[in-house]
C-alpha cells in the first residue's frame, strides 16, 4: 500500500475533482457551442422568408416601368405567348408544350372573355402573331432538344378556327437531330408576320450569345427556312413584337428584354439591341404592344405586367 502523507491529501483531492469534472464542462460548453448556430440558422430562415414575402407585396423589388397589372384566369397554364386579338383591348394567350390546343382571348388584366380550339395539336407552342389581313400565325416550333422534324407555322383565322395552313419548314443549317450540345440552336420560342413573310428568332439554349433569324413565306407548304442574319443578344428569346410604327422590335427573353430600333426594317436588323432588366418578374413567356410606348408581358406562372419602354 502506498502511503501518501497527510499534508498532500487535501491537494490530491482537489486535483481529482478538477479532473473529473472536466468531460462535463466541456461538454455542456460543447452543447452551448452547438446551440448557436441553430439559433442564428433559425434568424437567418426568417430573414430570408421575410425578403421573400417583401417581393410578393412589393413593387419597389420590380424595375422601373415595370407594374403588375393582373393575373391570368384559372384555366390558362403556362402562357406562353401574347398578340393582339381583333377586339380592341384584348389578346389571344396560349399554353405551350402538353397543354390543350386552345387559343384564350383575354382583356388588359389578364381575365378570359373568349376562347376557341385550333384544328391541329400544340406539339410545342411557343409564340403567335398577325398580319395586316387578319390572318393568324402560330409558330408550332418550340424544339428544346433541336430533335423535331415536324416544325410548323399554323396559319388561320379567329373565326374559322378549324381551317388550318400548315408551313412546314426546317433549318438550312441542321444536319443532326439532335446536334451536339454546344450546337443545340434550333429551338425557336419567338416569331413575327412582316412583310409577307413570318420571321422565326431562335434561341440560344447553348452559349446565350447568338440569336439566329430565319424566314419562311407566308404561304402554307413545305420549305427549307432561310437564315437572314445573327443577332448578338446575350439571353435565351423567348418572344417577339414589333411596334404600331413599325420601328421598335422586342425580344422578350427570362427577366429581360432587347429592344432594336431603326427606321427600316433592314436598319432595325442591324440595330445595337438595347437590354432592359425583368428581374422579378418570373418567366417571362409573352409580350404584345398595348400602344406605341406601352407592352404588355405574361409569365409561365400567370401574372401580367405593363411595361413603359
């Protein structure tokens, strides 16, 4: 047995308390320590929910010019393009790929006066437009995948709806269905009527910088699309409008848009595009001129904004 004088025990004593409540403080300052971030985890959940909120009621979170001005009626899904219908004040909207091949008219703020069914399957409907007859053209063209080989420009009219002429096209420039990745640039989202002719502006799912244009005739039949020109727009297009005067054209893209001006249609081609931020307002699918210096844009998710350009 190991004596150890009296004198030392009272020391040795402490010692062994000391060390054996060690593992217990540094555990609860462990828990503590764990506690902390939870609780500044919890804050930041409630900061970031209160910004969330913030940009469901505030305007403030949207660019300028931009205002809310309704919300599409239940029943139209995934809008996915605007046009000016013939009754003044309202315009046709549609639902793009899956969606029944229904053409909704609705008024300024978004709610439905009027529909009717077109006489051919929505395959990918992506955008329409007018000409100056009162003909229709739907460009049945979206191509996510640059795979399709039935892309067609549906001609008809409002008030025989059934009676449909199909221009069929494809691209001069494709060889691959589908082409690589970096090479996926046939899909069109963006389409316009002028001067006889119906204008397809593709998207640029791959690098975001190029925007081809293609025209067909106006005529229905079977062609091979001709490559106009390449537009350096740095965005996915996914609608276009041009102006009353003929002088503006916009192509609407995700939460932004491009706007090229000129006096001619072949300067407006040439023109430097002019970028304006969306950001806030959703998937920006549809844009129409309601006037001269006011659009008119629909989202995917259904609401309908004004914007002053």
């Amino acid at each position: 047995m190991l004596y150890i004088p009296f004198i030392i025990r009272p020391l040795l004593g402490v010692m062994l308390v000391t060390a054996a409540c060690s593992p217990a403080d540094s555990s609860q300052s462990q828990s503590a320590a764990a506690d902390q971030p939870q609780a500044v985890t919890q804050t930041g959940k409630k900061g970031k929910k209160g910004k969330k909120n913030g940009s469901k009621k505030g305007k403030a979170d949207l660019p300028a010019g931009l205002r809310r001005v309704g919300t599409l009626s239940d029943g139209i899904f995934e809008s996915s393009g605007l046009c000016a219908a013939p009754q003044a004040g309202t315009y046709y909207t549609f639902g793009d790929d899956g969606q029944q091949p229904i053409v909704f008219r609705i008024d300024g703020a978004g709610q439905q006066v009027a529909k009717f069914t077109l006489g051919a399957p929505n395959h990918d409907w992506e955008s329409l437009s007018r000409d100056n007859s009162g003909n229709y053209f739907m460009g049945d063209c979206g191509n996510n995948n640059s795979d399709r080989r039935n892309l067609a420009i549906l001609r008809f009219r409002p008030e025989q709806p059934g009676n449909i002429g199909k221009i069929n096209f494809s691209y001069p420039d494709q060889t691959a269905f589908p082409p690589e990745k970096a090479l996926r640039t046939f899909d069109c989202e963006a389409s316009l009527w002028h001067g006889g002719q119906v204008y397809l502006f593709t998207k640029d799912r791959a690098q975001e910088t190029t925007c081809k244009v293609y025209t067909v005739p106006e005529t229905p039949g079977t062609y091979t699309a001709k490559l106009v020109t390449k537009l350096a727009i740095p965005g996915q297009v996914t609608d276009a409008t041009l102006s009353p005067d003929g002088r503006r054209l916009v192509l609407l893209a995700r939460q932004e848009l491009f706007i090229l001006e000129g006096a001619s249609w072949e300067a407006i081609l040439k023109a430097t595009p002019r970028h304006i931020d969306l950001k806030g307002a959703g998937q920006t699918e549809g844009a129409a001129f309601k006037d001269a210096a006011t659009l008119l844009i629909s989202t995917e998710e259904g609401r309908l904004y004004e914007l002053s350009i």
